[in-house]
C-alpha cells in the first residue's frame, strides 16, 4: 500500500472519481493547468481533459452557482474555494439555494455538490489566509461539513462526500497538507514536528459521513477535536500525562454523538479542542449537546480551548494557534474537579 501525503490522498480520491464517474467534475481557481495552489488538483487535467478539470475566473458565487446549476441536472461538481477565507462571496448561493433546494422542490431537485477548501492556519498565512470558518456552515440546515485529519481519511471522507445527495463542505486543514503535526515547533529546522504520510489504497473506498473515530482511548476525560487539532491533541494529552480518550469527529455535519455520549459518560468530563475562536465557535455547539445530555455524569464543567476572539494574527499565531500546552493546562485543570 503506497504512503500518501494529505495532497496526495486528495489528489487520488479526485483522480479515481473522475475515472470511475463521466459525471464528476472538478474546477476553480487555479486548479487545471496549474494542478492547484497547493497542487492538490496537479496532473488531472492533463490526465482527464479540459472538460473535465478547469479553471474559473475569481468569481466564487459564480463558482458555486454553476455548481448548483451542474448538480440540478444530474452532475458530480467538485468545487474548490481557494482559500476559505475567501468563500463568504458564496455564502449566499450555499444558504439560499444548495441547502434549500430539497427542501424548496419536494425532493423534486437537489445539489449533490462537493466544496472543497483549505481552512485553518498554522503556515503563517495572516489574517486573511488562516480563519477557521466550520461554525458558519455547520448551522445551516441542508450543508453537511466534513474536515479530515489524516491522509487515508481524506481520501475517503472526499470520495463519500462526492457521492452524497447533499451539499457538502468539505475543509481541508492546510497545516495537514504535507503531513501531521503535534504542535511543536523546531527552532532548529524551522519546521513543524509530524510524519508526513500515511499508508493510502490507491483504489475507491469510501469512509461514512457522520461516524468519529476514537483516536485514543482513555478513561479520565474526553478531548474532542477535529482537523489539525487532533495532533496537537495527541501531543497534549501525553504531556498532561492525563488518561484522556481522544475523539476524532471527522464531520461536524453529521455529527456523531452517540460515540461523544457514550465517552463523556464514562469519563464524566470532557475538553473541546478547535482552532477557531471560542466565541460563537463550533464547541460551544458540542458543550450544550453534552450538558443537555451527560448533566448528570459530568464531574467537571465541560471546558474550551480555541483560538482567540480576534482577527487571526500573524505575528503572533503561535499564541493565538491552540497549542499541546494550552490543551494540557485545561486537562489539569478539569482533572482537579472530582
């Protein structure tokens, strides 16, 4: 089984559906002949033709309107936002028309449409290349959001996602691109710490929409984190030293909480681990879920670790950036409630 990268898994997921299936598509901004910003699309126009893979101009609500238009007759549009911090100008077009459109029809149409995105930060983006913006698609009812972690997840929470009904937002973290990390940075190399690959199938597979997966088990605390997050979770919860079990939610939309339930009560507490800011930000989503659900078995007030509540920051990411130490300090601090 060959080792991917996430670029490379991505890459294969999209280069198996345009062979298996003449109706999937991929475009956006710099995706044909250039392969990508950051190459994820690179060598599928030239392998699958221009219809198939091609550029659009920098226009994201036309982007996800022909999408729209595509997946009504009976198409597999993969889109790509460029960076979503830059997909507001669609937001509209995915609100108002690729999530009600079921609804709106009866069940007449639908848009069986794929948005990819590069999200969240850690690459030393700025402001404008770094935000983390699940939270906002995640309250639309009719959007399904997915965010992998690791490379044979992507590939194949890309592919289920691809062959959904609905409207998917799929982020994908660009700190993951090529490879995982803990969360600490080398002074020395400059680089971030993580193996960057994994062991990949090169053929179709699919991982279902809607189901976590427990990174680690454990029996003190519950950490649920998604994306980039669950490496520096990892990394945290060896440092606490903290008998923590991990869960990976791999889609916030749906959102598996029957495997969050059954953890949280048997741990009895439970740290939510997100890059985004605190406020207004997916975890509080989870920690009213939980409360509502777990009251009774919680022994600890169930506790956030985000980002700040400001514009991400450029000379100071590593601070606004939800570190393994930040993480370890809540785990401490809930583990002293009994």
């Amino acid at each position: 089984m060959p080792m991917m990268n996430m670029i490379q898994a991505l890459n294969s997921a999209l280069d198996v559906k345009l062979g298996l299936d003449p109706d999937t598509l991929v475009f956006g901004q710099d995706v044909g002949y250039f392969g990508g910003v950051f190459r994820v699309t690179d060598g599928l126009q030239k392998k699958h033709g221009l219809k198939r893979c091609f550029d659009t101009p920098i226009a994201e609500s036309g982007i996800i309107a022909t999408a729209i238009g595509m997946g009504t007759y009976g198409l597999r549009p993969v889109a790509e936002i460029q960076f979503a911090d830059y997909i507001l100008p669609a937001y509209d077009q995915l609100v108002s028309e690729a999530a009600r459109l079921r609804y709106r029809s009866g069940g007449q149409f639908w848009a069986p449409i794929t948005v990819r995105s590069p999200y969240g930060g850690g690459i030393f983006g700025g402001q404008t290349h770094s935000q983390s913006p699940e939270a906002i698609f995640a309250h639309i009812t009719g959007l399904k959001t997915v965010i992998p972690s690791n490379p044979y997840d992507a590939k194949g929470l890309l592919i289920a996602s691809i062959e959904d009904d609905d409207p998917v937002i799929f982020l994908e973290p660009k700190r993951l691109y090529n490879g995982p990390f803990d969360g600490r940075y080398d002074q020395t190399l400059k680089t971030w710490a993580g193996d960057p690959t994994a062991e990949v199938p090169e053929e179709h597979y699919t991982v279902p929409l809607g189901k976590a997966a427990v990174v680690r088990e454990g029996s003190d605390v519950t950490v649920i984190a998604y994306g980039t997050m669950v490496h520096v979770a990892n990394a945290g919860i060896t440092d606490s030293g903290v008998n923590a079990e991990l869960i990976d939610l791999r889609s916030i939309v749906p959102l598996d909480i029957e495997t969050i339930v059954a953890s949280v009560l048997k741990t009895g507490r439970c740290v939510i681990l997100h890059e985004a800011s605190g406020f207004g930000g997916f975890g509080g989503e989870l920690s009213a879920l939980i409360q509502e659900r777990c009251f009774w078995a919680l022994k600890s007030p169930v506790t956030r670790v985000a980002g700040w509540d400001t514009p991400y920051p450029h000379a100071f990411e590593w601070d606004y950036f939800p570190g393994p130490r930040r993480l370890a300090t809540a785990l401490t601090r809930v583990m002293e409630n009994n």
